[in-house]
C-alpha cells in the first residue's frame, strides 16, 4: 500500500464519526483563516500609526478602535475554534483507538486456521498494538493541529498573492522547495523503512516465542543463545534505520535553511519596494508575520509527514490483516440448523492444503445420528483433516460435507459450530479462571452445572484440591495444569456444551492408564446419543466404536465394526498388531511405536 492509500484508509477509519470529523474539520479551517488574519491586521494598525500625522486624533482613534474591534473578534472566534479542537479531537482519538482495536480482533479471531498457521501470535499483537498507537496518534495531530496546518498553506497561501504578489510568490516558491523535497526524501527511503518494520516483526515474532517457551529456554540453557539472535536482530534493525534517519535529517536541515533565506529575502524585497514606494511598512511588517506563520506551518507539515512515514509500514502492516479475507465465510442466505439431528455425510470429499498434494481424495463416509464413528491409520492419514473440515476450519475444494442432508457450508457459521463440540489432542486453556474456561462451553452455566460436568469428567476433585477451587486462575494456556487436568476439563467444557456432534481428538492422550480408567466413564456419558467422531490411539474405545474407519493417504481402504475388520486381516489387522508387537518392545530403546493414533 502507498503512502497516500494508506493515509486515505487512515482517514476513512473515521466515518463512524463523520459528523464530528466534519465538524473538526471545519473548525480547523476556522482556526486557519482567522490566524491568517491576524498578521494582515497588525500591518494595518502599523500603517495607522505610520501615517498617523495624516489624520486627526479622533479619526485616528475611531479606526483604531474598529480594528481592534474586529481584532477581538478574530481573537475569540480562534479560541472558539480552538476550545472545539481541543475538547472533541482528544475524545474522538480515543474512541477510535479502541473501536480499531475491537475491529482487528474481531476480524483476526474469526479468520480460518490456514491464516493462524502461517502467522505468529506474538507478531499479530504487534501489528494490532502498534497499529491502533499510530492511528490515534495521527488522528489526534491531524485534528488538534496538522489539518489546519494543510488548509493554511494549500488554500490561504494562494491568497497571500492578492495581497502582494512578489512576497507572495517567495513563499509559494518556499512551499513547492519543502514538498519537493520531501518527495524525493520520501522515495529514497520508503523501501529501507519497510526493511526496518520487517525487522521489528522478526524481533516481535522472536519475543513472543521466547515468553511462550520459558520452560524450554531454560531447560535447554538457551538464555544466551536466545539474547544473542534478539541483540543480532537488533543490529540488522538499527544498521537498516540510520541511513534513513540521515536522509530525513538532511531535509530537516535543508528546510529551515531555505525557510532562513525566505525570512531574508522577503526583508530585503520589502526595504527595496518600500524605496520604490511600492509597498508600505504595514505590508512588509505583515508579510514578515505572515511568512513566519506560514514558515512555521511548513515545518510543522514536514514533521507530521516525517511522523508518518516512519508509521506507514506497521500501519501497511494492520491494514493488510484487516484487509485479509476469509476463504471460510458464511453464505448471505445461510441457514440457522437449530439442534440438529447429528446426521453427517462425506460425499467425495477432496482437500488439499497447498493446492498440490491431495490430503483427502475421494472420501465418502456416512454417520446416523447417535453413531460412533472411529478414524484410524498412521500418522498423516488424513484423520484430523477430516473432522477439521467437518467443523469448517478449512472448506473442501470438491465434493460436500452435510450435516442432516444439508450442505454444511450452507449453514451459517455460528449455527454449525454450536452444534459440534471438540476436545483437542492438546487442550489448551485461557489465563483465566477454571470457572471462566469451563463456561467457554456454557456462558450462562450455574455453579451447580460446573461441578456436575466437571464430576462426570473426574475433574471436581483436583478442582477442589486447588488454592481457589473452580476460582483459581490455571495460568496462560493452562501452564498450572496437568496434560490430564486439562484434558478432564476440556471434556467438562464439551459436556457443558452439550452439543449433538462431537469430536474427540485423542481426547485421553495425555492421561495415564488409571486417570483414563475413569474418564472412559465420563467420555460413555458424553457420548450417549450423540454423533461422535473419534481419533484415538488406544483400542478401548475403538473396540466399542459403531463404525471404525481405516484411512491411508487421504482413502478410506477399510470401514465395518471392530470385530469385522479383524476377522478380515486386512489394512486395520495389520495395524493393530503393529501396534501391540510396540507395546510389547517398548523398553527396547531403537524400537519403533506405531500407534493407531496420529
């Protein structure tokens, strides 16, 4: 995005609050007319006082009165203007952060997984805060002072030509001398700061994955290696960003200089037309005021635009996310399903993650509702990219996936998902309370309802062991917890739910054989009358599973109950015995571990 897109994308951020912002602007134009005035009044009252051997006192006295009459009125019309500037640019500023900040977030969560995978969390909260920081800061400026900064030199400087046209014309030559300039300053380092910014995202990216992995860092004696690329990242940056800081310096520089040599030659060039009598002391003494204003201006324009240079590539940056638009998206006519039956079709499903290696060819499979259903084979099968388009983390490229003879991708988002209940391999948790994370599932659920889910889950009893019971905070992404804590408390949150599909994604993974005993009672109950799609890795509850489903390479080379599939010797035979010829090795240290999972 150019400089000037991106600043018209700033601007247009603003017309939730057109009214105000139109109302600032007129303001701005207030306060940039009457400051304009007020030098040419000053000049009057010198040509008074110059010529004041001319008139009689009484005269004399009147037109000075009805100048400083009209003097006063400029005067408080400009701190009218200004209070309004003041008091409503700060507000609006404000509120416009936070809705920017609500508006990428909102946007940024409701963007499909493939967008998640490819960025870095540490990086998006960068892009967001320092995004919404540069938005209020120009928003605040351009109100407060750098919009009438721009009315007074593309709108009154023109006018200064009636007044005088060759004082005039050393001030338009002074302005088109900073916009050169600053052009071509512009076009030297537009791309070396687009290297800075890339490299402050490194070094966010860095961080974020040196917070997230502590125990990692430490672990492994890592701290110094890890300073080391943060402070090698920083080298590159500040190498990359003084050469652009030499080049906005040097305009600074030339700037005020040229701005030094108009205020001289305006001088001189009054002195000789004043010799001439082609121009009076009142007219030189306000273009002298005038010139100062306007010079003052200029600079102040050269370092909001200074200002905003630096900003437009993390500003780039936000828009760019803002800009990034889901391939997940609901329809305009989608449906809202209501409870639903649980009924689930795969009618020649295709999928592929990058557009060139197939992950799901061809597959066809059928659940009623009420049904078991287990996916098993080795690892990158196609498992977890099967029930990931089920719940629309992804959309197949052919074929279709219906959810009670409906087309799921005609149903709208929200109605799909609240219909589905997942628990995750790796369940991870919010920095919150346990009571806040179980009613992710149930927002309104009672107190009475958590600790009957989190029972059922044998999750109330190390709840209650903890400092603050269901009041504990578990720690950013549940780093307080068990792998099994979390497990039992990512299946209270999918029986709080209650959904009639459900996912469970090696959902006893991280328990041990006694906890995951116990929790087989947990998962029967949450499984009774509802479609359930499992992926698991230990045979007891795919022994039990309606329908156990074999994939290889994105087919289905085997489906029937376990008891078929065994009888038959087949793909499901072979990997069954894999695995228990593992079990049986295991202590032996090069032995291999298949496992159903994966």
């Amino acid at each position: 995005m150019g400089f000037i897109s991106v600043y018209g994308r700033v601007i247009g951020e603003l017309r939730a609050e057109r009214g105000l912002a139109i109302t600032l602007a007129l303001a701005n134009v207030a306060v940039a007319a009457l400051q304009f005035y007020e030098p040419v009044l000053f000049g009057k009252v010198v040509d008074l006082l110059a010529t004041a051997k001319d008139r009689s006192a009484d005269v004399l006295w009147r037109e000075i009165r009805e100048l400083l009459m009209v003097w006063v009125v400029v005067g408080v019309g400009g701190l009218a203007a200004n209070i309004v500037v003041s008091l409503q640019a700060d507000r609006m500023a404000h509120r416009r952060r936070l809705g920017a900040m609500a508006k990428f977030l909102e946007h940024v969560l409701a963007l499909p997984f493939a967008f998640h995978s490819a960025r870095h969390s540490g990086q998006l909260l960068k892009v967001m805060l320092t995004g919404v920081d540069h938005l209020f800061g120009i928003w605040l400026s351009f109100f407060r002072e750098n919009l009438a900064t721009f009315v007074a030199l593309f709108v009154l400087l023109p006018l200064s030509l009636l007044m005088n046209w060759r004082f005039g014309l050393l001030l338009v030559a002074l302005m088109v001398f900073f916009v050169a300039a600053t052009i071509w300053v512009i076009s030297r380092t537009d791309q070396l700061q687009h290297e800075v910014e890339g490299f402050h995202t490194q070094l966010a990216s860095r961080a974020g994955d040196a917070l997230g992995n502590v125990n990692l860092i430490q672990s492994f004696v890592r701290l110094g290696a890890e300073a080391g690329e943060m402070h090698r990242i920083m080298r590159q940056t500040l190498a990359a960003q003084f050469p652009v800081l030499n080049w906005w310096a040097l305009l600074s520089v030339t700037t005020r200089a040229a701005s030094t040599i108009s205020v001289i030659l305006i001088f001189v060039l009054g002195t000789w037309l004043y010799t001439r009598g082609e121009a009076t002391i009142g007219e030189i003494v306000s273009f002298m005021g005038f010139a100062a204003m306007l010079i003052g201006r200029m600079n102040q324009a050269s370092g909001f635009i200074c200002g905003v240079f630096f900003q437009m590539p993390a500003l780039a940056d936000f828009f760019q996310v803002l800009n990034t638009q889901s391939k997940v998206v609901d329809r305009p006519d989608g449906l809202d399903l209501g409870r639903a039956r649980g009924d689930v079709a795969f009618d020649d499903v295709g999928f592929s993650y990058d557009g060139k290696l197939a992950a799901l060819t061809h597959f066809s499979l059928r659940a009623e509702a009420g049904m078991t259903v287990a996916l098993v084979g080795p690892t990158g099968a196609g498992k977890s990219t099967t029930l990931s388009l089920l719940h629309r983390m992804w959309d197949p490229q052919s074929g279709a996936i219906r959810v009670d003879g409906i087309d799921h991708r005609d149903i709208r988002l929200e109605s799909l998902r609240r219909n589905i209940g997942v628990v995750f391999q790796d369940s991870t948790m919010f920095y919150r309370t346990i009571a806040e994370n179980l009613r992710i599932g149930k927002p309104d659920a009672t107190q009475a309802e958590l600790e009957e889910a989190a029972r059922l889950a044998e999750a109330h009893d190390f709840i209650m062991r903890k400092p603050h019971g269901y009041d504990t905070m578990v720690g950013e992404r549940g780093i307080t917890l068990s792998g099994g804590e979390r497990q039992r408390l990512a299946i209270a949150r999918a029986l709080l739910k209650d959904p009639p599909i459900l996912i469970l994604d090696e959902a006893t993974s991280a328990l041990d054989s006694l906890t995951e005993a116990r929790i087989q009672r947990a998962l029967k109950v949450l499984m009774r009358g509802r479609t359930t799609f499992v992926i698991a890795h230990r045979l007891s509850t795919v022994r039990e599973a309606d329908l156990v489903v074999v994939i290889e390479h994105g087919r289905i080379v085997e489906q029937g109950s376990y008891e078929e599939l065994m009888a038959r010797r087949g793909a499901f035979s072979r990997l069954v015995a894999t695995q228990r010829a593992g079990l049986e090795t295991a202590d032996m240290p090069r032995a291999r571990r298949v496992h159903l999972g994966g």
